[in-house]
C-alpha cells in the first residue's frame, strides 16, 4: 500500500473515530455548549487533553501552512478546515495531499 493510501485510510478513521463518539453525545445532549464545555474541562486529566489537542491543532495548522507554501500546494484552506473538523483528519488529509503533490511534481520532473 502506498503511502498516499495509508494516509487517506488514516484520514477517514481520523474523522470516523472521534465523531462516531461525539455524534451520539450530541444526540443525548444537543449543541450544549456550556455542558460540553463543563465536561471537557471537568477535572485536571480532562483538562490536560484538551490543552494539549488545542496545541497539537495549532501545531498541524503551522505545519500545513509552512509546508504548502514551500511546496507549493494549492490546497491549504481544505486541510486547514479538515484539521478544524479532527485533528487527525485535517493532518492525514494534508500528508495524502502532500503526497499526491510530491507524485504530480516528481511525475512532471520526470516526463519533462
């Protein structure tokens, strides 16, 4: 299996796993913003989490930022906005576009 391939499957299971735990949470409780917020933060270990997922988004973002602009990639906005749905999605998205990026490119190098 490619590594574009592996990647995409990541990319799925980054969004399926977390909202196949947060879908029914929401259907228990509607968008209760306040009772998601009190149960995200509701003791130091879930705090913790949530400080270092907030962390890790803002390092993905960075990431996907630099590396598009040095490489040249067109499609920054949709993996930002993938990493805003799921952390994981939004980084294995960007590592399979990135990789198709680098297959287009060496493909163009090649043939030329």
């Amino acid at each position: 299996m490619s590594k574009r391939n592996v990647y995409f499957v990541l990319a799925i299971l980054g969004l399926v796993l977390p909202y196949g735990v947060f879908l029914p949470w929401v259907l228990e409780h509607g968008l209760d913003v306040s009772l998601f917020f009190s149960e995200l933060l509701a003791n130091d270990v879930a705090k913790t989490t949530a400080l270092d997922f907030m962390m890790a988004t803002i390092a993905v973002i960075a990431f996907i930022i630099f590396e598009s602009k040095k490489l040249g990639m067109k499609t920054m906005a949709i993996s930002i906005l993938a990493t805003l749905v799921a952390v994981g999605f939004g980084l294995a998205l960007f590592l399979c576009l990135r990789e198709r990026h680098l297959e287009n490119e060496h493909h163009k190098h090649t043939n030329a």
